[in-house]
C-alpha cells in the first residue's frame, strides 16, 4: 500500500456538494430532487435537479464560496 493516488474529483461538483432536497419534481414526479452548484454559461448557479429525469426543477444564482473555490483551484491544476 502507499499514498500515490490522492483521489481527485471526477465530477463538476464534488458529491460533499450535493444536498438532498424534499419534494417532487414538477416533470416526472420522483422525490429525487437534489441541490447543488452548477457552472454555466452566466456564472455559477445553485440548482435543485431531478435526478431521475434531469428536469431543473429551481435555478439562482450564486456566489463563488468555500468549496466551490477549492473545486476550481483543484479544476486548474
Ligand atoms: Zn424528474
């Protein structure tokens, strides 16, 4: 065993970012909704998905903070 492979997140968003959400989504009806952030076009979004149909079910924007900006330093190297 040995520390060679430090895991790195494969992901736009790291899954500590995802938050369950309660509910049902307005498209497929699943309580599957979960919110987290989503870069765009116009910036950085927070989003609640429906993970099962992918419908976005809310959408606002959002300010770069905390871990979003480790995630992007981390996207950079
Ligand atoms: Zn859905």
């Amino acid at each position: 065993m040995s520390n060679h492979s430090f895991p790195r997140p494969e992901e736009p968003t790291p899954r500590q970012a995802r938050e369950a959400v309660a509910g049902r989504c307005d498209a497929c009806g699943e309580s599957a909704l979960m919110r987290y952030p989503l870069l765009s076009e116009g910036g950085w979004y927070l989003v609640v998905k429906c993970q099962s149909c992918l419908h976005s079910q809310q959408r606002e924007k959002w300010q770069r903070l905390g871990h979003v900006t480790l995630l992007t330093d981390a996207l950079a190297c």
